[in-house]
C-alpha cells in the first residue's frame, strides 16, 4: 500500500506511523524496521532531534530501581555501543563510568543499596572509598566525602548523532522519515486509530506510536487520551576549556548538592536536579518551538552553583560558556509512558521520558516496538505503564503541581514511606472526613488519599532504620489481632460485570472457576496469553448473571481495559467501574463477630468463608464478604458511598477501631499474601508464586494454553517467606538474597510483623532454596543478616484464625 503516495513522497498509508523524530520515535522506528516493519513511517513536525534531545547531556547510566527498567538501559548500552559498526555513523559513545558520592550516613546507605542493587540485576558497581573517588575525579574536593559508588560500564552518547546512526539503521531496512511534516489530527474510528491528518495530507494507519516528548499531553488530546507529562524547566552550566581537564572523566553525582558533573568538550557541564524545578506553561512552547532554550536563570541556579564551588573549587576561575536551560516532560511519579492508551486502540505511548530518554530511548524504543507488534512489552513493564494513572492526574493544576517536585526526587535518598509534599487530594476516600478526625497521616495512591497510620501528632522524620510509626502501626495490628478494626477499603477498584453471558465470559478471562454459585466468593488471576500474571482479584457473584470484582487500587484502569478489550461481539454483558459508588470497609478481628451481633447484624456470623451476601447493618444496605487479606476473620462490607459514614459510626460505636494501610501490609506479608507489582507481575507465573490453586483446568481461560505447555517443568523461581532473627533489622523490599552459592534472588516485600515479633519478607528466589528452615542471608545496604526459608506463610500457616467461624 504505502508505495501509493502523494506528491511530497508522503505514503497514503502506513502499517504504523512513529510521531516525533527525538530519541524515542527514531529508536522506535529503528526497532520496527529491525523487526521487519519496513513499512512504518516517521512524521516529525520540524527537524529530527529539535524538541528535547539535540541538547540533552546524555548520559547513560544504567542502574534504575527494577531490573527490567534497568535492562532497558543496559540494551541501549549495548547498542550504542555497535551502531556505529553496523551503521557507519558514529554515535559519540564514551565509556568513562559513573561515580556516586556520599557526603552523610543515610546517603552512604542509600548508595550502598543501589550497589546492592546493581549486583543483582548484573550490573558492574562497587564501593569504593574517598580516596578512591578523588584519585577518579581529581578536580573534586573530596573533605566531605565519606565514600562512593563506582560504576564502569556507563557512559555517553551524542543524541544527534545517535539519533541519526538509528535512522540510518531503520532506512537501510525499508522505512521512511518525513521532516517538516506536523501531525494536526489522530483519526480514530470504534476506539480505534484509523490514520493522522498531517500538515501534508493524512495518511491512513492502524497503529500510532506517539513520541512527542513536550508535547504529548496535547497530542493524546488530539485522540482522546490521557498523557500525564508536562515541562519543567532543566538545567546545566558550561564552561569554556579549564587546562586541568584532559581527556574524559566519568560522570560524577553529588545528590546531597543535587548535582551532576562531567567534562564537555575540555571545560565542564554542571548540571542539577534542584529539589523544586520550574513548570513550564505549555503555552510557551509552541509547535514551531525547534532547537530553542529557555532563558537563563541564575536566581535559580545560584544554591546549586553555591554547592558546585565547593565540590569543584577550580570552577571559581572558570569562564562561564552558557547556563543552558532546556524543557524536558516529567511525569507524576517519575517513571516514563510506555505501552498502549486504555482509552484508544492502537494509540502506543512512548513518552514521558523524565530526564533519562537519552539512556533509555535505546531498550525503551525496542520495548515500545515489540509491544505494537506483539500487543505485549517484552517484559513486565508496569511501572511505565499508562494505565498506571487515574484520569485525575491528567489536569494541568496536578501536573504542573507535581512535576518540579519529581524533578527533585531523582537525587533524593529513598527513604522508606517517602511521600510526594505536591498535588495531594485528587481524590477522597467517602471516609476522608473521619480520617483526618482520627489524625490519619495519609499516603497518595491512584490520586487516593489513603490512611497510612493514625494518632500521627508530627511529620515524621524518615529514616533507613525502624520507622518513627513503628509503634502506632504496631498498636493498630494489635487491635486487628486482639480486638475489632475497621480498615479502609474503598480505593479498591470495583468492576461490576453482568449480563445473560456474564458467567462465561469471566470463565475465560479468569482463572478460577467462575461458575461457582451466586453467594460464593473466588479469589482469581487474570493472566495473559503467555501464562503471566496481570492481576489478581476476588470476584463475588451476587446473582446468576451479576459479579463484581474488587481488584487493587491502582489496577483497575488497566484490569477494565483488558476486560473490555476481551470481550466478544456476541457476548451479552455489561462492564461498569463502580469504585466511585461504592465504599468498602474491612472489619476484621476476634471481636468482629460481637460488633456485628451488637448491630443486630448476626447474619453476617453466619456467613461461611469465601461466601458473600447482602443484608443490613445498622439500617445501611450493604454486600459483606467473608474473606480476609490481614490473616485474621471478619468481613469486606460494601455500601454506597453515600452510606459510609453512617456505617462507619455504627460500627466504632460498638468499639472497632480504625487501622491504617501500613498496618494491613505488615499483616498481609507476615501471611504470605501477595501485592501485585511488588511480588508478582506478569514475568511471574502462577506456580511461582504457589498460586497455581487457582487454575481451573476445566476451562478454557486466556494463558491456560501456555501454562499447558510448561505443565511438565517444575518452576525455577519460587516466592518463599523469610523470617529474620534479628528483631532491630529493617528490610524494605528489593534486596538481594544470597544463598550458600551466591545471589539467589531478591526480596519483594518486607514489613516487620508485629504478631511474630520479627521482620519478615516475602522473596521470589532459586526454587532449590524454597525449603522450610533454609537459611539464607539478605544484603541489606552491604550488611548480611541471617534469615529462615517459610514455604508458605510465616505467621499463621494454616489460616486457623481467618478461616474460624465468625460466630465460634
Ligand atoms: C538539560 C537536559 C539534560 C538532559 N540530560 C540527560 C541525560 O544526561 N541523560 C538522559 O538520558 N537524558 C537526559 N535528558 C533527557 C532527554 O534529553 C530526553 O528525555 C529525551 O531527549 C526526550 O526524547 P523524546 O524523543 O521523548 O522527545 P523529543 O526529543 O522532544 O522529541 C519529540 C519530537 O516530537 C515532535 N513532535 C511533537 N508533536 C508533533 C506533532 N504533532 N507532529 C510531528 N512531530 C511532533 C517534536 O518536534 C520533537 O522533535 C536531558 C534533558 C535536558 C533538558
């Protein structure tokens, strides 16, 4: 088709077509030529590079905080490294390393953490004094530093020149590029991409890969989806030649000076990520806005410059080249927008990039690729995923609230219970009122506004070691345990599916058996064609055609994409969110049961566990479920939202008291029950994480095919739960587990867990380590501390205490 074209060349349709000509849509279009795509075109409104990336410092450095966002950078590298070679042009690729200091206590942890880190994902870093580190970076004053990270295999690149070399690779395999050709309108049809309307004619198509850095909110638009990225202002200073700069130096970080530093053409660049950046009003970047920059801004530069004297005393008789100031997009949570819009089919973000487009274009490009043609990333990738996002993130006040603010978090430590200062209250929970009458301190997830702990009388300082709420958690997981607790529930996601083919339809999109008997509660997987685990939820079944599915808080705009997206012309059913309408409220506890008698609410102790029904409490209608996710029994009450209240009141007047979302995750990994994007995701499969019980053979559900194939092998990974004897140690999740023959995995949870009285952590590791009393030691931050293998949960392993009739 594409050889039908109009008088400038341009095709009249294109099998994909790649918006933007910056890092992204030239590694993109690369990619799907690589692939075999050679009928894919590049529209870029003005010069290839001219947005962002002709003045990005492009370095490339590949630790991140998961090992696929780190693969992504680790397969740039690689490939930056033979473009050259197998293009002919060259990409200005330097391997001089990275360098990381650490000027106090906690940032010495946190660096030995990310080296922690880096061993596990297999990436070259170690320890080094700071004698070392001055010996590496000899202009840098080293009287403050108490040590540092060094890791060799980074460097940079020249983005121009890379982005020509990936042109270059993707012409040689048949695809196209047009300049000077701006995209006016995304055509869509049914919800689906059916072409562009271009500044020279429109041209039809089935798939868009939208790389438009700056400019991708208002592009979304332009079909009718979110795209939480806005601009904020990014800087670095130049110098003219120093005589003690020969050759090329690594890259070196000062994150307490929120600095980053390196040589650039025989003198110096300097550059920041200051703890608030500046948001940029869109408006001031208009479409013609090509290879330009922002005005210098030396008001603001002038604490990070303070702090560039002092760290590179020789800067003091440096001739100042430039302070560049450069637009890049951010987005809510710092992490980039990589795979296909909930709201259009065929509309593939690859956007967002966050100040690491350059380092990550390269694997990021190949992922946004493999996902058109294949409708799958090649590895989990949900933490780019733009599903991630409630819409409330979409409007201008929260973005231009939030994004200097992730601007600053790239060099902040990580402490444990981090919470972001800007663009809070999005959304509130039916019980927000209550909440801050009980002191909550809250934690932001899905825009929610979620109670983390309660009584919190000041703003916590954060620390690497016992928390400053350790005590009060430990308080509301002993009212859990001894008395009656009311937990918020309500930001769940809750998706009502109904209709003549209800039943059968969720039979194949789950995993479980969904044909079970209205009044019975099912615990499921949805999976996807390769087995991998894409969400898990309980699905109650009210009636013969009506089932709702509560599934987490931040799942569920991509859990009802899929779902929609599953669902086939002739079925007769209905899909519809109702997370807004209806509250759901935990009460969970050994005196659950006498808060429900004193309400006259006795049929809810007679309700069997895994069973649901719907009754009255207190005058309130409401849908209670007998299942339980802190290991001790009571019941998920549904009511509209309008009625929460009401409830709640009646039900703290009988003595249950509320209990924080900090709490309820100690519970849950001290009983082994697992939290999706922490322990699993869809690189798990279900035998990994001892979830296999939720497979029914008998149907034909979405996975089962591939989970038949690998039926005869046992899993190699396991998820196991590790007790530590060591009751002051703080495992935070995300640290690798060392067995007697090195590294075997890596924690995935971890919570101290009040009723044991240890630290506990839930780890996906060797499955020939999965074996009750192993010892295995866990790095923490280069310290290693004994812990003992549990196969299944740690506390409470054969649910006596959840599974107790309520009434007994
Ligand atoms: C000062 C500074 C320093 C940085 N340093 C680093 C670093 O050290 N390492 C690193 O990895 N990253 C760094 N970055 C970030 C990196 O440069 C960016 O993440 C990356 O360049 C973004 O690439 P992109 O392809 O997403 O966007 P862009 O390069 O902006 O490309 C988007 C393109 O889309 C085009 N476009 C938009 N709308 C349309 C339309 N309707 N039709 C056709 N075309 C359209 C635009 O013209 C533009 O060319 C830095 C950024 C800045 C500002």
């Amino acid at each position: 088709m594409s050889e039908i074209t109009a008088n400038n060349g341009l095709p009249r349709h294109a099998n994909i077509v790649v918006i933007g000509g910056g890092i992204m849509g030239c590694s993109t279009l690369y990619h799907l030529a690589k692939a075999g795509m050679s009928d894919a075109i590049l529209l870029e409104r003005n010069k290839l590079t001219s947005g962002t990336t002709w003045h990005s410092a492009a370095q490339v450095r590949a630790l991140r905080s998961s090992r696929n966002l780190t693969d992504l950078i680790r397969y740039s590298i690689d490939l930056y490294g033979q473009l050259e070679e197998e293009t002919g042009q060259q990409v200005g690729w330097i391997n001089k390393g990275s360098l990381s200091i650490a000027i106090n206590p906690d940032r010495m942890t946190h660096i030995r953490r990310q080296a922690a880190l880096a061993k596990l994902y297999g990436v070259a870093a170690e320890t080094i004094s700071a004698q070392e580190a001055g010996e590496r970076w000899p202009l840098m004053n080293v009287d403050d530093v108490i040590g540092a990270v060094w890791s060799p295999d980074d460097g940079r690149v020249s983005p121009s020149d890379l982005c020509a070399a990936l042109i270059k690779g993707a012409r040689a395999r048949g695809a196209r590029f047009f300049e000077d050709t701006g995209v006016t309108a995304i055509l869509t049809k049914n919800g689906r991409i059916c072409g562009v309307e271009t500044t020279q004619g429109r041209i039809d198509t089935e798939a868009i890969a939208l790389c438009t850095g700056l400019w991708s909110r208002a592009a979304g638009a332009m079909a009718g989806v979110d795209v939480p990225v806005w601009p904020c202002e990014h800087f670095y200073l130049l110098t003219k030649p120093i005589a003690s700069i020969a050759g090329n130096l690594p890259t070196l970080s000062d994150h307490d000076g929120h600095l980053y530093i390196r040589d650039d053409s025989g003198g110096l660049l300097v550059g920041c990520f200051e703890p608030m950046g500046k948001s940029i009003d869109p408006d001031r970047l208009g479409p013609d806005f090509a290879f330009q920059l922002l005005p210098e801004d030396w008001d603001h530069f002038e604490p990070m410059m303070h702090n560039a004297l002092h760290r590179l005393p020789a800067l003091e008789n440096a001739e100042v080249r430039m302070l560049l100031n450069g637009p890049e997009s951010f987005t809510p949570d710092g992490s980039f927008l990589l795979g296909e819009a909930a709201e259009t089919r065929g509309l593939f973000l690859g956007c967002g990039m966050n100040s690491v487009g350059v380092a990550t274009g390269g694997g990021a490009g190949m992922a946004l690729a493999h996902t058109i043609m294949h409708g799958a990333p090649p590895m989990d990738l949900h933490e780019a995923d733009p599903k991630r996002f409630d819409t409330s993130w979409n409007s201008a006040a929260a973005l231009s609230a939030r994004v200097p603010e992730i601007l600053g978090t790239h060099y902040e430590i990580t402490y444990p219970g981090r919470q972001h200062k800007t663009a809070r209250n999005l959304r509130r929970l039916p019980l927000h009122q209550e909440w801050q009458a009980q002191n909550a301190c809250f934690g932001q997830s899905f825009g929610f506004e979620r109670p983390l702990y309660f009584d919190e009388t000041s703003v916590p300082e954060l620390t690497f070691d016992r928390p400053a709420w350790f005590e009060q958690v430990g308080r509301e997981v002993m009212i859990a345990h001894e008395q009656a607790a009311i937990i918020e529930l309500s930001s769940f996601g809750k998706i009502e599916v109904s209709g003549k083919d209800a039943a059968s339809y969720l039979n194949r999109v789950c995993s479980a058996d969904m044909t079970r008997s209205p009044g019975r509660v099912t615990y499921s997987l949805l999976l996807n064609e390769a087995g991998g685990i894409l969400s898990d939820l309980t699905v109650c079944r009210f009636d013969q055609d009506h089932f709702r599915l509560h599934v987490g808080t931040a799942s569920v705009k991509r859990d009802l994409a899929w779902l929609t997206r599953h669902l086939q012309a002739d079925e007769v059913v209905t899909i519809k969110d109702v997370t807004e309408e209806i509250a759901m409220l935990g009460l969970m506890g050994p005196q659950a049961t006498n808060v429900a008698s004193a309400l006259g609410a006795d049929w809810l102790n007679d309700l069997g566990y895994f069973r649901t029904a719907s009754g009255e409490i207190a005058d309130v209608p409401v849908t209670a479920s007998r299942v339980s996710y802190v290991g001790e029994a009571g019941w998920e009450i549904s009511c509209q939202s309008r009625d929460a209240v009401r409830l709640y009141q009646a039900l703290f007047r009988q003595g249950a008291r509320p209990v924080g979302s900090l709490a309820v995750s100690a519970m849950r990994v001290e009983k082994g029950f697992m939290s999706y994007g922490h322990d699993i995701d869809t690189d798990t499969v279900p035998a990994e994480a001892g979830l296999d019980f939720t497979l029914d053979w008998s149907s034909d559900f979405i996975g089962k095919s591939a989970l038949q194939m690998a039926a005869g092998s046992k899993p190699t990974k396991r998820i196991v739960s590790l007790v530590f004897d060591d009751e002051m140690v703080t495992p935070l999740g995300n640290e690798p587990v060392v067995g007697k023959g090195g590294l075997i995995g890596k924690t995935t949870s971890a919570a101290f867990g009040y009723r044991l009285g240890k630290p506990v952590a839930l780890a996906l590791i060797d499955a020939e380590y999965a074996r009750d009393d192993e010892m295995v030691d866990i790095d923490l931050a280069g310290c290693h501390v004994a812990a003992r293998v549990v196969t299944g949960p740690a506390f409470d392993p054969t649910g006596r205490r959840m599974r107790k009739a309520a009434s007994a």
